[in-house]
C-alpha cells in the first residue's frame, strides 16, 4: 500500500533534501522544531520492512510516498476497528 502526501510549498534544496531523514536536522530557527518528526516517520517505516521516498522542485512543492508491507492478521487477532463514516 502507498500513502501519497502532495504539497505546493516552496520545495526543498538539493542539500536539505539529502539531510531531512536526519535527526536533529531542522531548517528551523533556534526553539521552533526538534529536527525529529521525519527522522522518526523514517525510523518507523523502514522497521517494518517499508520505505519511504521523497521528491522535490524548489518552488514547486514536495511529494512523500510511504509504502508499507501487507502482513496478513494472525488467526484470533481481532479486526482494526472501522472508520466512522
């Protein structure tokens, strides 16, 4: 399965790009992120066997893909509950 995110904001440099799966790495100002949420969102996906990817256009936005294994649900597991409609 495929989670796609789509956004049109400025985009992302070359050299950030490279470094965004980094922890700590933040282009933030001092006191305004932790540079963990995609070190964490990475760490998460790959440790169940998925991947995740990432382009970018500076000026145009950026896209994440995630996509994570289909693991069949052990007997006597009990069914994830429903969305609300």
């Amino acid at each position: 399965h495929e989670l796609r995110v789509d956004d049109n904001g400025i985009g992302m440099r070359r050299e950030v790009l490279e470094r965004i799966f980094e922890p700590f790495f933040t282009t933030k100002e001092v006191g305004k992120g932790t540079g963990l949420g995609l070190a964490t969102v990475w760490h998460l996906v790959t440790a169940t066997g998925g991947v995740v990817r990432v382009s970018s256009t500076v000026g145009e936005g950026a896209t994440f893909s995630v996509w994570l294994p289909r693991r069949p649900v052990p007997p006597g597991d009990p069914a994830p509950p429903s969305l609300p409609q």
